[in-house]
C-alpha cells in the first residue's frame, strides 16, 4: 500500500532543526511516559539519540522545552515543561497551517509521484 504525499515542518536555528516532526514527536511521548528513554523506545530510538534531540531543543528556545528529575527510589525522569506544551501547540498549529496551505498544490505533486496516494 502506498503512502500519502504530505509536506513537513521544520524550524531552523542556523544549521540546526531546532524543531520538527520527530522531536515534535518525541515531546510528545516524554510528556506520556515521563522518561526520555521510555520516549525514545515507544518511537524506535536509542536513549542517545533521544538524548541529543532533546539537548538540540533545550538549547534552541530560550527556555528548556525538556526537564529532566532527579532519581531517587522510583528513579528520575523527565517532563515537558509548561514552555515545551506551548512551544509544541504552537507547533502543531503551524504544521496545520502549512498543510492547508499547500493541499491544492500538494495534491497536484502527489498525482507526479511514484506509489503516492491521490489525495
């Protein structure tokens, strides 16, 4: 089965995606698990790698997006703060944007791709 063509949000800081699909994603499941390797797991990926996407992020925005607890009998952890939901909010509106705003134009490439479903 093919996929549907779809555009993809990212923001760049310099060189770097201070934000995109797969770190949106991630706040997302940090905020359901409360732990980024629990986070990282649930998306296919490495605490590493989780790790250092949410490093980029922090130090992206003026304030941490990620906020790690420290351990004790139960462990650490990790929660999105109040300005990561909002930075993630902002976010996904913009992503909704961006998707209406190009769904004619959108439409029209998918019926040039390979194996994409016609929207």
């Amino acid at each position: 089965m093919s996929k549907p063509a779809k555009p993809r949000l990212r923001i760049l800081l310099g060189a770097e995606i201070a934000l995109g699909p797969g770190k949106a994603d991630l706040l997302e499941a940090i905020a359901r698990s409360g732990s980024i390797s629990a986070a990282g797991r649930e998306l296919g990926m490495s605490y590493r790698r989780a790790w250092n996407l949410v490093e980029v992020m922090n130090r992206s925005f003026r304030s941490p997006l990620v906020e790690t607890l420290t351990g004790g009998a139960g462990g650490g952890g990790a929660r999105v703060t109040e300005f990561g939901v909002d930075v993630l909010a902002r976010y996904r509106a913009m992503e909704t944007k961006a998707a209406m705003a190009v769904a004619a134009e959108m439409k029209a490439l998918a019926r040039l791709m390979v194996g994409a479903n016609e929207a």
